[in-house]
C-alpha cells in the first residue's frame, strides 16, 4: 500500500471545451471540490419507522491569481459562461486519483488593490462526480 499523500499539489486542473482541454493548474492557488450535504426532516410512519431524504450537491472553488491577458482565466470563463463543461482535479500527481466531473462556468472578479498581485475566488456548480485512478496522462 502507497504511502498517504497529505500535500495538495503538484496537481491539475482542466475544463475541456469543444476544441481542447484547458489546464489551469498554474493559476490556483487554492482548489477544492466541495460537498454540501443537506436532509428533510425525517418523515414518520404510523409502523413506527422513518425515512429521512439526504441530498449531496457538489461545487468546485478555488483561488486564482490574477492574469490580465488576452488569453488569462477571467476572459475564458467569460467567454465560455454558462456552459456546462467536462473538467478533471487531480489533488496530487504522485496520489494516483482523479476526480472529474461537469462544471457549469461562470465569471470571476477581475482586478483588485493598485500595484498588486491580486486574486480572486471562483466558484462553480459541479455534477456527475466520480473518480479513478490516474495513471499520469
């Protein structure tokens, strides 16, 4: 058995679009994929017994540094909003798992304190997780 691996990082992140994968895995600082867990009340039967419905709802969110370019993460995310794209997190290479999923994109905040290197916190709703092993490729 593989010794644990507790460091987030080195690792990737991509969001495939119709013509390519985009890797940016240099621009977080902070990734994670978020559950958020909820139950109903329980509902009780006359036997006695009870059901109570739990739901899981998945978001992936991460700290980005700032890149002002043509071709930085603010202008793709907003050129590709709204979309609901295929993507892949791999907390650490050296772990051998991966976890995809869909993200639905959406915008992040550009800019920040004067003479700066700024961030900004992105946030997307995700779907359809699952994992496996990551074979390095």
């Amino acid at each position: 058995m593989a010794g644990k691996i507790r460091t987030l990082g080195p690792g990737i992140f991509k969001i495939t679009d119709t013509a390519n994968g985009r890797d940016f895995s240099a621009d977080l600082t902070k990734a994670q994929l978020n559950p958020s867990n909820s139950s109903d009340d329980p509902t009780t039967y006359l036997d006695g017994s009870e059901e109570t419905n739990t739901t899981t709802t998945w978001t992936f969110e991460g700290t980005v540094g700032d890149d002002f370019s043509e071709d930085g993460l603010a202008v793709w995310l907003f050129d590709h909003k709204g979309e609901t794209l295929p993507a892949q997190f791999v907390p650490n290479t050296k772990g051998n798992i991966q976890w995809t999923f869909n993200v639905t994109i959406a915008p992040i905040a550009i800019g920040g304190d004067v003479k700066s290197k700024n961030t900004n916190d992105l946030s997307f709703a995700v779907t359809n997780v699952a994992h496996t092993a990551y074979s390095g490729k």
